[in-house]
C-alpha cells in the first residue's frame, strides 16, 4: 500500500494515472519523491551555477566600472577574474594577479574565496547528483508519463514560487538579505571587507544586486521551462507493454 505522506508531492495515491494499467504496475512513492526532489534541486542550482562564468561576470563588472576603480585596463581585469573563477570549481589558490603586481587580494580575502569556493563546489556536487536522480528516477518512470510530468511541474511551480518571493526580498531589501545569506554560510568576521578592499573593488555591491537578481530570473525561467517541457512531454514517448 503506498504511504500517504507522499501524497502532498506525489499525489500518485489517490488514482491511477490515465498511462498506466494497474496500480501494481506502477513505481515505489520513494521513486516519485526522489523525482520530485531532484527536479527541484536540477532547477534551483543550474542557472545561478551557469552565472559563474567569466563572460557574464565581466560585462556586469564592466558595467559598474570595476577596472577604473582598480586603475587598469578591463583586459586584466578579466584575466585575473577568469582565474579566479575557475579557482573556485579546482579549489585553487586565488593567486591572481594585475598587472603582474602581487595578488590582488590579500590573505583575509582569499580565505573567503576559498570558503566560498567550498560552498560552490558543494552545490557543483548536489547540482550533478540531483541530475542523475532524475535521470536514474526518471528511467523508473518511463511508463508513468502523467506522474512523471506532475511531479516536474509540481517542483517547477514550488521553485519558482519560492524563487520569486526570494527575489522580491534581494530587491527591496537586498543588504539584509545579502547579510543574512553571508551569516548563514560563512563564519562571523570572514566576510566582511571595507572600501579599500580589493575584493569589493572587484565585485562591488551593485555587482552583486544585479547577479542576485539575475540568479533568481535563472531559476523562475529555468522553472518555467521545466514546466512547459513536463506538459509537452507528458503524452509522448513509445507505447506501453
């Protein structure tokens, strides 16, 4: 008999679905959950992940005049971000430098770097494990099309829901929201830097409104998209033994 907790994500207790012959027939609630809530994650993680690349960071740092401040040209200022970038998925050393000068960043600054290049490359690892659930759970699925539509578009519309919320608070009150997401993921004292800091100088505070907000459209799209791919998907595929 299924259990009934599963009911408020997968729903698939209550009646057959229209694909499929008998409920003896059909897979585990755990199946569905583990859908469910790997296509939540795969919606959440893959656009804002997709935003640490060095072509985007680059035009938003060109837009708010980040080599000016730092007194360079916007050519070195790409190569040490693109460094820095790819420093955070290899667990590197945030070394880069300007102009062949000492690193850009002092010692206080590259300790943060590399705490937050920890909490990217977990969310990498979660990013990839949540891609192959969903396929893995998915493939369990195949012949459950209707279910495996509505799980997708019951975590697409709960993401992009939430997603949007979160993104209403980063707009109207994005210092407490940027503070509290800091407080939540790295220890006291080790985020915060001045003016002078290079590293703010490198990513400002309207870089880093412009990315939230960015992050968030990513996973409202992203969601959407999940969504609008589940419904058309739902009744194709081959036909049941």
């Amino acid at each position: 008999m299924r259990h009934r907790g599963l009911g408020a994500v997968d729903g698939d207790w209550r009646r057959p679905n229209s694909d499929q012959a008998s409920l003896t027939n059909k897979a585990p609630g755990w199946v569905g959950l583990s859908y469910a809530v790997a296509a939540a994650l795969a919606i959440v993680l893959t656009g804002p992940l997709l935003l640490f690349n060095p072509w985007l960071v680059s035009a938003g740092q060109a837009r708010h005049g980040v080599a000016a401040s730092l007194g360079t040209e916007q050519a070195n200022v790409d190569r040490a971000t693109a460094t820095m970038l790819r420093d955070l998925f290899t667990d590197g050393d945030f070394l880069a430098n300007i102009d062949n000068d000492p690193p850009i960043l002092d010692t206080a600054e590259r300790s943060h770097m590399s705490d937050v290049g920890g909490l990217v490359r977990v969310l990498a690892a979660v990013e990839l494990s949540a891609i192959v659930v969903l396929l893995v759970a998915g493939w369990l699925l195949r012949r459950e099309r209707e279910r495996r539509a509505r799980l997708v578009r019951r975590a697409a519309f709960g993401v992009g829901g939430v997603a949007l919320m979160f993104g209403i608070f980063f707009a109207v009150a994005f210092d407490t929201a940027f503070a509290s997401f800091h407080a939540l993921f790295f220890q006291e004292g080790t985020w915060q830097f001045g003016p002078e800091s290079n590293l703010i100088r490198l990513f400002p505070e309207p870089f880093w409104f412009e990315t939230s907000l960015l992050a968030g459209l990513s996973i409202v799209l992203t969601a959407g998209l999940a969504a609008w791919l589940a419904s058309r998907g739902r009744g194709s595929g081959p036909a049941e033994a």
